[in-house]
C-alpha cells in the first residue's frame, strides 16, 4: 500500500512539475527513479498515462482522468490527517463545484465566498457550464442539476429547490403586439428562445391535470445565456421563459410584466448532487447543508415577491 501511494504521488508531482526531472528535483529523487515509479504504475494499471518524446510529456486522456481522481484522494487524506491532528472537523482542502452559468455566478458564488471567508483553509473551486458535466470523470466534488435526474449508481443527490419558471414580456412590446390570451396563443408571439448546439429549448409548462406541454413561440432571437434573453425581453423583442428569480428584478424596475406562471414541474426541480462516498468530508458536508438552508429561502422569497405574485 505504501508503494502504491508513493507512485500516485510520483505521478501527481511529475504532472504538476511538468517534467520527470523538474518532479525528481521536487522529491528529491534521480529522475530514473521517478520514470520507474510512472512506469510500474501504468504497467499495473494497463494503460499509458503520458505521451512522451524526446521534447515533451502530456497527459493521456486516462491519464487525466486518474490524475484528477488521484488529487481528491490526496486532498481527502490530507484533509483526514488535518482534522485528526487538530481534533477538530473544520473543513479544509479544496472544493471543486459546478453550477449553471447564472444561477452559479448571482447566488451560489456569493454564497461560497462567505464560506470561503468563514473558514481560511477551505478552498472554492467553482465551475460555471450549462452543460451537464460528469462529476467523477471531471473531479468535481459537488454539482447543481437543474431538470429531471437520471438513475445512477454512482450519484448522490438532495433535492434543492423548485425554480418556478415564468411567461413574460416587455411592456412595449405588449403595447404594440398585445398580450396572449392564452397558453395556445403564444405560439403566434415573437419569442426570445434559449439556444445551444443548434438545439432550441421549448418552454415546459404544467397544466391543470398534471401533465406537461412544451410551447415554441416564433423565433425572433436565438441566445445560450438567460441574462441576454431577459435583458432582450426587456427590450421589446418579444415573449420570453425565464425563472422567477431572474424575473423578479426586470419585474419591479417595471421593465417585464408576468404573462403566465408555468407551474411546478420536474424539469425546473434543483438538485444538488455528488459522488458516492463512504466518507462525507467536512467541506463538502458544509457546502451542501449551506446550499440545503439557504437556497429554497432565496427562491421561495423570488416567488412571493409581490410584483411576480
């Protein structure tokens, strides 16, 4: 065991170095020594872990896959090893997040920054993508799912929260086109529609029974981020769906005015999920019981505002 967790970190160092020599000289080890080690490693794990030449090393694609699972193991030793030599479980290390752009960077941002002030030795580590990212392939520690979860034995999740989303339109652009009467008449609209991969997202709306329906009004804009889209909205260029949260403020500088709630659905359910472990650290611990308090608040106060009520 003591061999194997010297070549994990042999082979960390000779990644972070950049060279075998330039992880020799951080060891304090012969640059052959160093090359044995990578080398019974890969042998024992069947797979090259570098691409080398005479002038160069660079990761292969499953060498940077077990290079970024061997930093969180390193860190979660190191952080056991913190916390038993101090007595105390204060988080430390660091955490590597992933959130969606938006919603990430007007509220889970400021919300890890007091964290992050609260405790000096936490580290926070955020990633903002739209796109669902692989937690354990891409070594985060945490992530914030927006829509429907699919099963997995590797995943654990809590729910977060329900991102209501809404209908609304600018009131210019009311003024000279008029309001939907109803669900169906948005379909005549000019609308300002979320768009990413040439793939166009169609507004999900809860109906009386139960059920689901997508609408898609006219396309009049095409955008991948929901701040463009509201401020777009706001401008008169038509019909847009977007989460109360965001809404709210448009709502109450009188700049968007609510056409029609969308309901509670699955595909607006917030969850927070991560990877299975045996062992939850005091970082990870601390973020998701943060996130846990003090989300649903923050949207359930978006929902009641009274301009969006």
């Amino acid at each position: 065991m003591n061999e194997r967790l010297n070549g994990i970190n042999v082979f960390v160092q000779a990644v972070e170095a950049g060279s075998f020599s330039a992880a020799a000289t951080r060891l304090h080890q012969t640059r052959s020594a160093v090359a044995k080690a990578i080398a019974r490693l890969e042998e024992r794990l069947g797979v090259r872990l570098f691409h080398r030449t005479t002038r160069s090393q660079n990761l292969t694609e499953a060498g940077q896959s077990y290079y970024e699972r061997c930093v969180r193991a390193l860190a979660e030793l190191d952080e056991g090893e913190a916390c038993i030599g101090s007595g105390r479980s204060e988080p430390t290390g660091r955490l590597r997040i992933s959130v969606p752009v938006l919603f990430g960077r007007q509220f889970v941002a400021p919300l890890m920054m007091e964290l992050a002030q609260r405790y000096p030795r936490l580290t926070i580590d955020i990633s903002f993508n739209d796109r669902v990212v692989d937690l354990v392939d891409e070594g985060f520690d945490l992530g914030l799912r927006v829509g429907p979860l699919p099963d997995s034995s590797s995943l654990a999740a809590r729910h977060l929260g329900q991102q209501r989303m809404l209908i609304c339109a600018a009131p210019s652009y009311l003024r000279e086109q008029g309001a939907p009467q109803d669900l169906q008449d948005v379909a005549r609209h000019a609308g300002v529609l979320y768009s990413r991969g040439r793939v166009i997202k169609a507004w999900t709306v809860a109906l009386p029974d139960g059920r689901t329906r997508d609408l898609l009004p006219q396309q009049r804009m095409l955008l991948d981020d929901l701040q463009a889209i509201a401020d777009a909205a706001a401008r008169g260029m038509g019909l847009a769906w977007l989460p109360c949260w965001l809404v709210a403020p448009y709502v109450n500088r009188g700049e968007l005015q609510v056409l029609f709630d969308c309901g509670e659905m699955e595909a607006s359910r917030m969850h927070l999920v991560w990877p299975h472990t045996p062992y939850m650290s005091a970082k990870l611990r601390v973020a998701i019981d943060t996130l846990l308090e003090v989300t649903p608040i923050y949207l359930a106060s978006a929902e009641k505002n009274p301009a969006i009520g």
